[in-house]
C-alpha cells in the first residue's frame, strides 16, 4: 500500500555545482543496503541551492514556514529492492531559514537540517539572462551559492549528465548500522537552462569539516539549473538490512 503524503511544495529555481570526490570520503555517510551511484565512473557530490514555495505539511500551511530557502550538500546512492534499482539522494547538510523545519525533518527522517538566516533573490541582467542567488550567514559572515542562466528551457535529454543530477527519485538516510531510512519524492520530469556563470563563496570547513575542503574549493565538474515543479515527499519507512 502506498504510503501517506507528509510534505507538498514547489521546489523552484534548482542550482546544482557538482564536484567529483573521492569515493572514501562518502563511506561514512552511506546508508546500510545501499551503494554509491556513480556518473561514468566518478563519485559526485552536488551543492545544490532552490526554494520551497507554497510548503504544506499533511495538507497544513504553517504560519511563517510556507516559503523559504534550501542550500544542501548531496551525494547520489541506488538500492536494489529484490525488484527493482531504485536511484536516491542522501544529504550530507541542509540549511534552511526554520527551526521548526529543521526539528521535524532531523527526527522523523533522520536528516541533517540547520537553521541559519538566510536571503535569496532574482536579478534580470540581460535580455535573455537571470541571475539566481541564495545566501546564508554562517559567523556573521554571508556565504552565496549562485548561478546566472539563460532564460529559455529545454526539455532533460535522455541519458544525459543533467538527468542523472536531477533525476534521483528517493531519499536515504542511516538510521543506525542496519537501518535505513528509505522515502520517495515525486515530481514530474523538469526543464533545464543553460548555466552560463556560477558562484559559491563559503566556509566549506566549517559547514563540512575539512575534508571537503579540497573539492569544493576546486572548479566544479558541472553546472546545472533547473525551473522544478509541484514536489510531494511520502512518509519514510525503515528498511533492515542484514550484516
């Protein structure tokens, strides 16, 4: 039986810098049952900025928590069910402007949330260009994640490195050593624009530790962009993993 809805939104305006690291540094954070999903051999990790628009939680818009910002830090597993591959996401750190957000998600999901102030904006700069950008203040200093785009969208082509960032259907988290923690997401399929210009200016050490340090630093592997859609996250469910 399907599970029940927990969370409706818009995620809306996706900024995706993804970097390649090395694969031993994301041991410690891949959920029991799973594997790390690779893109050509390369282990990938992705700073990714959006907004939530219209957030309902069990059908409920909470006063001052409808609309808001996200920047997260994530890598990229699947999971074989006995049946089927199912291709996830599991999320190293969130950032979001609530705590109340961040409460929720990090007790019933097991997630990483932290709230800090945070601020985003829309610039036009041409005639054909927008320019997107999301900060948060980490010891008082604002950090910025960001990219300029061309207006136009296209359709994700099949097979291609945009549809392997975007296309992740299910979220992982550990649990504890045999548990994880397994829910879906669903949208529709997204468009994608051109990204044309990026920045990200961040205390990378203090947000992850050190070691990742070195690769986020580095020019990022790719840059994509996409407008999303109407979001639903279902309820989680355990899966036990024998050892």
């Amino acid at each position: 039986m399907p599970t029940k809805t927990f969370l409706t939104a818009n995620w809306l305006n996706l900024i995706m810098l993804n970097y390649e690291v090395d694969p031993a540094i994301l041991k410690q954070y891949v959920p029991a049952g799973t594997e790390l999903d690779l893109w050509e051999g390369k282990a990938l990790v992705s700073m990714v900025g959006f907004l939530f628009d219209d957030t309902r939680v069990l059908g409920i818009r909470w006063p001052f928590h409808v609309n808001f910002e996200e920047v997260n830090l994530r890598f990229y597993v699947k999971y074989f069910d006995g049946t089927v591959w199912k291709r996830g996401a599991v999320f190293i750190s969130e950032l979001v402007p609530k705590h109340a957000i961040a409460l929720i998600a990090n007790n019933l999901y097991r997630e990483h949330y932290r709230a800090l102030p945070m601020r985003s904006s829309i610039i036009p700069i041409s005639e054909n260009q927008t320019q997107h950008l999301y900060e948060w203040k980490l010891s008082e200093k604002w950090n910025k994640l960001g990219a300029t785009v061309m207006d136009e969208p296209t359709d994700i082509a099949s097979g291609s490195a945009e549809e392997f960032i975007f296309e992740h259907y299910w979220g992982y988290n550990i649990w504890n050593a045999t548990t994880t923690m397994e829910y879906e997401v669903q949208h529709v399929p997204w468009q994608v624009r051109q990204v044309t210009d990026y920045v990200f200016d961040a205390d990378v050490a203090a947000l992850y530790g050190d070691t990742f340090v070195p690769y986020l630093q580095r020019k990022p592997y790719s840059a994509f962009f996409a407008n999303g859609s109407a979001i639903g996250v279902r309820m989680g469910e355990k899966i036990r993993v024998d050892k």
